[in-house]
C-alpha cells in the first residue's frame, strides 16, 4: 500500500503521518516552536554586524567630540524639554546616576539629567509623588559618597548658572532643577557666603514662584531664608505671584498656603494690599480675607473699620466680600465694627446676609453659633425685618426647583433657612437664657409664622 509517511518532501511533511492521532498534536507544536526560533536566528545574523559596527562607530565620535549622549540631545537645555532621553531606559539607573554623577564635577549643567534621573527610584519606575517631593525620590538610593558628589554638584550649578525670568505659574528646567537644589541645600544656603549671594541674586524667584504639591514644609523653610537674605524682593515676589493666581483661573491662590503661618505686620499688609487690588475674583478675596483674620486680627481691625464705615474705594462687590467673610468667621470680634454698618446700610445688611446664607448650605460652622442669646435676637429681627418671613418661598424638598420656581427664589429659600438656623443654636445650647430667647421670638413673630403657613 502506498503511505505517505515514505515521502520526503522540501517542507518536512515527511515527519507526520496523514493517519490523525492524539500524539500528532504535541508533535505539532513542538515544530512550530522548532521553526519559530529557526526563523529569529535567520533575521538576527544579518543585523549583528550592522549593530556591532554602529555601536563602535558611535564610541568613536563620542571620544572624539568629548561629549555624552545626554548633552548632545538638541533642545535638552531648553525650557520644554524635560523628558529622559531615548533609549536610557535600556541602561540600569544605577549606572545611568553614577555617570552623570561623575561628569558633574566638571560640567555643572548636568545637574539638570541628575535631577531627572532621581524623579525615578532604583529600577527606572516614576511615582506619583516625584514631581512634588521637594526631595527627589532617588534621593533615598544614593550612597553616601554619590550624595556628597550631588550636593557638590548642586552647589555648583546654583553658583554657576540661572533661571530664565518666567511669568507667575510658569517653571522651566532650570527653576524646576534649581529648587531641587536649593531643597538639598537648605541647611547650606546661610552659612557659605558664596552660596548665599548666588541664592539671593538669582534664585529667590525660583523658589516663590515654585508651587510644592507636597513639600510645603521645606517650601516655608525657603521663603524664611528668602525673607531674611532680601525681605523686600521676596515681598515684592510674593505680592506678584498672589495678584497673577487672584486674577487668573478660578480665582484659587496656591500661594498663600506658604505664608499662612507668617504674622509679621508686613506680610498682613501685603496680603491686604492684594485684597483690595482691583479686578480680584470673589474666591480670591475671601481667601486672602481669611489669611489676615485668622493670623493678624489685631492688625486688621484698623483696615476693617475702614471699610465697614464706606472710607475706601472699594467696589461694593468687593466691600460685601470682606464684610462677609470677617462676619462669619469672627462674628463676635467683629460685631461692633460691622453690625452697625449693617443697620445704617439696609443694602449692605441684605448683601451681606445673603453671603451668609450662601455659605451656610455648604457649610453650617460659622461665627453665629459663638454670639450671645440678645445678638442672636437681633440677627433674627435683622433678618425677619429685610427678609418677611410671609415672603419665605414654600419649602420644596429636594436642591433642584422646579418648573413653576424661578431661579432667582434660591437665593430666597437660602434666607429663610438660614434664619431658622437662629432657634436650632438658641434650642441646642440647653439653656434658661436659650428658653427665653426662644420664647420671646415665638411671642414675636408667632402672627408671622401663622400667615406662612395659611
């Protein structure tokens, strides 16, 4: 009979049998494998020498020119490039920072590849955390010896080289990699006095404008060395960045978590200067309002009674926005500076009543709850006074209104329960003054309530 596993053919057909069997199957692969790695080692003999001569090539003209890969990339030194070369990933970190490292003795500039490579830990993988660490990740994989060579290095390109001037929010590689420096060096800046004028001359900008995401401690520990080698400039800065980040976005100023806790009379009235600067967002203003209140009270109590009595050329906007923001977080403090204003001005009284009971849906926590049981009264008449109670829109359940309810009833709805947060604090503080108070409100305006309800 004739069989087919007799025949040799050019494709080795010849090895299976045309008889289907369970054994023909591992059979199978094992030659599809077989020929698999055939045809890899096929196209790999004729690219080796081609790379083998491109890789001593490439040797050559590095020995000649004198110069790294590193350095040889076009744009690597401009303000945009910050990414790791290509193809440095295929080389271990280690030997990648202990290169750089020791090239950094004569060429300052590559502190600007070191601080790259050490937003990377030991095995080339970034964390999340690198870009606002003021310490670099790799930091912490260093030896003693290569941090010495760092820091050295560090010093060197601080006294060596500058940031180009940049606007307010923007940070280039050398500001980014100057503050890392800085960082390292902050023990160092003060008592090496050439270290200190460089510090001063050229790099006070980069750490005022810097914005840490997590390194807000070191941050604080700059600015105070900043204040003290050149107070004016680093006010000067500050002032800057803070009108740039109130004027721009969202109105959020980042700026100010850094001298939050700074209480000098001279940071207050630059923070106050920039509150009443013109064309500032609403969020701005209460946030840099909040600053002076809660670190420099006693200071700020001359500016406010400024305003509370109409003395400035504040836009009314403007003027509602402080008044509100200092009522709210010191009620009682602030009681016989703005609470009259409030009673002469009827305007001012409901603009600011209406801040209040804006704030109050998001937040319950407020000053009011710390005032005496008769101011709470006088709140309450205050409101029931600019606000009827008859003219409190019916209670809807639910934040959305609906189609019959305009928009311009919200802020409304907001007053009138806002008002009836006044006997829930008069009710919560289990009290004989509490219980008359109560009592006298209900005296008062029980007609009220019952023409609300009909």
């Amino acid at each position: 009979m004739f069989s087919r596993t007799n025949i040799a053919r050019g494709n080795e057909t010849y090895r299976f049998s045309a008889t289907n069997t369970l054994s023909d199957i591992p059979l199978l692969i094992g030659e599809i494998l077989r020929r698999s790695e055939l045809r890899s080692q096929r196209k790999a003999r004729p690219r080796s020498p081609i790379q083998k001569i491109r890789a001593i090539c490439t040797r050559i003209i590095r020995r000649i020119r004198g110069k790294s890969p590193e350095v040889e990339l076009p744009g690597f030194y401009s303000a945009s490039a910050r990414e790791i070369p290509h193809g440095t990933y295929s080389i271990p970190w280690p030997t990648v920072v202990q290169t750089a490292l020791k090239r950094l003795s004569t060429d300052s500039r590559i502190w600007l590849n070191v601080c790259q490579y050490l937003a990377f830990d030991g095995d080339w993988k970034p964390s999340p955390l690198s870009a606002g660490n003021n310490i670099p990740l790799g930091w912490v994989h260093l030896s003693v010896t290569q941090k010495t060579l760092a820091l050295a290095g560090a010093k060197k390109f601080l006294i060596e080289h500058e940031p180009p001037v940049a606007e307010p929010g923007k940070q280039t590689n050398y500001s980014l990699a100057g503050y890392t420096a800085v960082a390292l060096l902050v023990g160092q800046i003060e008592s090496a006095a050439e270290l200190a004028s460089a510090f001063r001359d050229k790099w006070i900008r980069a750490v005022v404008q810097h914005s840490p995401s997590n390194g807000t401690d070191s941050k604080r520990a700059l600015l105070a060395i900043c204040r003290r080698l050149d107070p004016a400039q680093t006010l000067g800065l500050l002032r800057e960045t803070i009108l740039h980040e109130a004027t721009t976005g969202q109105g959020v100023i980042s700026a100010t978590a850094d001298v939050e806790e700074i209480a000098e009379e001279e940071v207050q009235a630059m923070l106050w200067e920039c509150a009443t600067a013109p064309n500032l967002m609403t969020e701005a203003i209460c946030q840099l309002v909040i600053l002076v209140t809660k670190h420099g009270w006693n200071w700020f109590k001359i500016p406010l009674n400024e305003v509370a009595n109409g003395n400035t050329s504040l836009r009314t906007e403007q003027r509602v926005a402080i008044l509100a923001t200092v009522f709210r977080l010191r009620t009682v403090e602030s009681w016989d500076i703005i609470w009259p204003a409030m009673q002469i001005d009827t305007e001012l009284g409901r603009s600011i009543f209406r801040e209040l009971a804006c704030h109050h849906q998001y937040s319950a926590e407020t000053g009011i709850h710390r005032v005496s049981e008769s101011k709470l009264i006088d709140l309450y008449r205050k409101l029931a006074e600019l606000y009827p109670i008859e003219e409190d829109p019916p209670f809807r359940p639910g934040p959305q209104p609906t189609e019959s309810e305009s928009q311009d009833s919200l802020p409304r709805r907001s007053i009138a329960e806002f008002r009836q947060e006044i006997p829930r604090i008069l009710a919560g503080r289990d009290s004989q003054a509490g219980c008359d108070a109560l009592a006298l409100l209900a005296s008062e305006f029980e007609q009220s309530r019952s023409q609300t309800k009909r």
